[in-house]
C-alpha cells in the first residue's frame, strides 16, 4: 500500500512552529516514500475555526515549502478534505455503529452526568454508569429519537487493554478502565475530535500518522474506533513536544510561535524548515544544514528522540545565516530590495553598486532586517563616534599628513562614488611619496575614512561609500 500521510490543522489561530514541523515531518516522510501529503481541515469546533485562518495556514505551510498533493482544493476520490463538509459522513458512522450496538444514544441528564463525575473521582467508578449503556434501554433510546428527541451518541467502551506499536515511543499500552463511554457525535450532531479524526483518517486512506506527543493518549480513543469500524489502524509515530530553554511548554513568552511572525521578520522558509526539521529528528550523517529537497531521499521515521526538544531562537538566527550566505549575490539582491525600507539610499542605486554591496555585507548578517542597519551603521553614517583605539590613530603624526592628501584629492569632486583603483593609487602615493607605510598607513585610511578602527575589505566599502560622506567624515577627524 503505498504512503497516504496528512497534516490535519484545526483553523483556530495561526500555523505554530510546533505544527509547522509535523507538517514538515509528514511531507518528508511522503516525498521520501515516493507517498502523498494531505491536508485535512479540522474545522468541527464552529465557534473557534475560521476561514482566514485556514487561508493562513495553508500560505504559511506554502512559504515553507511544504506543498500538499491532495486536499481543500485538490480533492480525489476519498474527499472531500475539510471536516465541515463531512458532517453527514460521521452522523452515518455514528449510526451505524449504533446499530451494531458499539454506539448508545444517552439520555441522561447533566445532573446525573455531574454526580457520576463526582462518585467516579471519589470512587474510582468508570466515568459513565448511566442506564443507557444497558442493551435493554436501546429500544426505549431508538423509540425517543424517532420522536424526536436529541441525543448524544456515546461509544461502548470495551473492557480491555490496548496496544501499539509508536514508531518513537515503542511499544504503548493502556490497561483497561482508563476512559469511560465517551461522547462521539453530540446531541446538536457535531462530531467530536477522536471519532471524526479517525473516521477521516480510515476513509482517507492514511498509512502513518506523525503527530505530536500530546496525543499519546487520544490515541486509546482512537484505537478503540478504528476496531469498532473494522479498520486496521495507521502506523503511528508521536514526535516529543517543543519547550523553551526553561523546559516549560513552549509558549509566546519564549519568542514568536507562529509561523506568520517569522515570515514578518524576513527569515528565510528554507531556514525555519531546516531548524524545525532538526527539533527532535537527527540526519543520518548529522548533516546540519540543508534543503528539503535533500531530505527527500533520507528521511525516515527511525531517527526521532524520545525527548523533548528545546527551541532555540538564537541557533534558528544563526542557520537563518548560514542560508542566507549560501545564495548567490543577485538572489540576495533581490529578495533585499523587498526588504529594505521604501524610499531608502540602497534602491537608487545602479545593481552593480548593489551585488558588492550585498557581497560584503552578507557575511555580517543572519537576517535580511539587519542589513540596512549595517548599511546605516557603516556606510552611511555621516556622524562616526570614534572608538579609543580610533581616537589613538588620530592622534598618530601621519594621520593628519594622509587627511590633508585626501582632502585635496576630494576637493573638486563632490558626489559619485570613488573607484578602488583610487583608493589603491591615493595609498600608493601616502607610500611613496609620503613615506607612511604598514599600520599608520592602513589604519589611517581606514579610521579617517570609515571612522572605525576595524570593519570589512576597506577597498570594497571605501567603493560604495558616496563621496560627500568620505568628505564629511575626513572634515570631522579634524577637528
Ligand atoms: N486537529 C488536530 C490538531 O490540530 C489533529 C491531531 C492529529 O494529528 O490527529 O491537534
């Protein structure tokens, strides 16, 4: 049977990191087995799904780079994908395990439903005692309904423990007793999560369900269904949960949670994919970074922790870099223009002036945000503050000798740019003719014209420096 794995989203908020990487896992898991990705809307809950967020989410998964072969919009024959529109499919489940007798409807009130809570949590009875799991009252129950009264349909627990086998997790068991008869479609005949999410799972035809830890135990819920309708249950992996660095659940006080956010802050969805995948999933050869694509061929269910995984945003910001560095200058180019503010020095320049200016700066930066401030701090900056080790080159004897050369070279020119050839020959001349070699020559270019005593190929940024502001910054070191 070939692999039919889902990403199933309840479209309550925006898409959370935690659910950005099941969703990876799935896709992967998919690609690497030559399978297919679905999506399935989990819109039961009416009051808190919403159509923005499904939109949301699903242009949130796009960005990452995780595409669905079928679901909303690219249904097959075991649609449709989106749980609001399958209501009438889990009424006629429900039913029919009713009438096989796994099913009652339960007629007892919420006052009885509350002392039963009260006397199991006292007492340790099961959760449900009422009548209505009795044979004897199903008739009297059928009779009610066909007259029309309302019901919730709650499931004949069985007796028994329950197995699986969790591809991370190992071998799971649930002794007997652990949950009473359970609502699975109720009254108002909205199903309920583990009988609509098992339903789907069967008739969509899904082989492995990769999800987080935290349904562990929905899971007895579900195995209880899935034998109820005759169905073999899926392979199930349950993948740790992430928790920030104080191992608490991780929540917006450890960072930004959502997708959206990290989209809005300009990293780059190959890179949020990349840390994402390695939160509790390790490369067969400890590979750090890498494309999705190049996981196709190697991802498999064996290589996930049984532990929790800590989200780290300062090792995300660092990848974030290692991805940006590794794109091509015109890329970079691009992707910038969109991200640099509007109106600002860097789009009215020519493209040449732009790939050098990417070119140097990217090793300096992780995030695209950080670039214009690099841009404003060092190229830009008309108003240098001098470091001490500045203030001391300065001061230098030579250092006035190599101002006054520059100033003169600079006088009649007042905009453009200077060429490295320039800057090489004025360096050449200080040497020859001015006899100031090694460091007083070096740094005095440098502390007079960048008003740093440190920074990257000074040729390259003396380059893309406009002149004026060579001009202002050699005028301020005299005084
Ligand atoms: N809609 C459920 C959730 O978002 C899906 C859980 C599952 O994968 O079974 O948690």
């Amino acid at each position: 049977m070939s692999v039919r794995v889902r990403f199933a989203p309840s479209p309550t908020g925006y898409l959370h990191i935690g659910g950005a990487r099941t969703a990876l896992y799935n896709y992967l898991f998919a690609k690497a087995n030559g399978g297919q990705f679905i999506v399935r809307v989990e819109d039961t809950d009416q009051e808190r799904s919403s159509k923005e967020f499904e939109v949301e989410q699903l242009a949130d998964l796009k960005w990452m780079g995780i595409d669905y072969d079928i679901g909303p919009g690219k249904e097959d024959e075991h649609g449709p994908y989106r749980q609001s529109e399958r209501l009438d499919i889990y009424k006629r489940e429900a039913l029919k395990l009713v009438e096989e007798g796994k099913a009652f409807y339960d007629f007892c009130s919420e006052e009885e439903l509350e002392q039963m809570r009260e006397r199991s949590q006292a007492e340790g009875t099961p959760a449900y005692t009422g009548k209505w799991r009795e044979p004897k009252h199903w008739d009297e129950a059928k009779k009610r309904v066909e007259a029309g009264e309302k019901a919730p349909i709650r499931f004949l627990v069985p007796d028994k423990d329950y197995t699986f086998t969790d591809k991370v997790r190992g071998e799971v068991t649930f002794p007997k007793g652990m949950v009473g008869d359970f609502v699975i479609l109720r009254s108002n005949e909205m199903p309920v999560y583990n009988f609509c999410n098992v339903v789907d799972d069967h008739m969509h035809r899904i082989t492995h369900v990769i999800r987080g830890e935290d349904h562990v135990n929905n899971t007895l819920r579900q195995l209880m269904i899935y034998e109820a309708l005759g169905a073999q249950a899926p392979v199930f992996a349950h993948v740790s949960l992430l928790i920030g660095a104080d191992r608490q659940k991780l929540s917006k006080r450890h960072g930004a949670t959502s997708v959206t956010l990290y989209r809005e802050q300009s990293y780059l969805p190959e890179a949020l994919a990349n840390y994402l995948c390695l939160l509790g999933w390790s490369h067969p050869e400890e590979k750090d970074i890498f494309t999705l694509e190049e996981l196709y061929s190697v991802f498999n269910l064996d290589r996930f922790s049984k532990s929790h995984a800590i989200y780290d945003m300062e090792k995300l910001k660092w990848m974030n870099g290692q991805h940006l560095k590794n794109k091509d200058d015109a890329e970079l180019v691009k992707d910038l223009e969109g991200n640099v503010s509007h109106g600002h020095f860097f789009h009215k320049q020519n493209e040449q002036w732009k790939l050098k200016c990417v070119g140097l700066y990217k090793e300096k930066i992780d995030l695209y945000s950080e670039f214009e401030s690099q841009l404003d701090q060092y190229v830009l900056n008309e108003n240098v503050e001098y470091s001490d080790e500045a203030k001391e080159a300065l001061g230098w004897e030579t250092t006035p000798q190599i101002r006054t050369y520059l100033l003169e070279r600079l006088s009649d020119v007042n905009q453009g740019f200077v060429s490295e050839e320039d800057l090489a020959e004025w360096m050449n001349y200080c040497k020859k003719e001015l006899k100031i070699k090694g460091k007083p020559l070096f740094m005095g270019f440098r502390v007079l014209l960048t008003g740093q005593n440190h920074g990257p190929d000074l040729k390259v940024l003396i380059s893309l420096t406009p002149v004026s502001i060579l001009k202002k910054r050699l005028e301020k070191a005299g005084n």
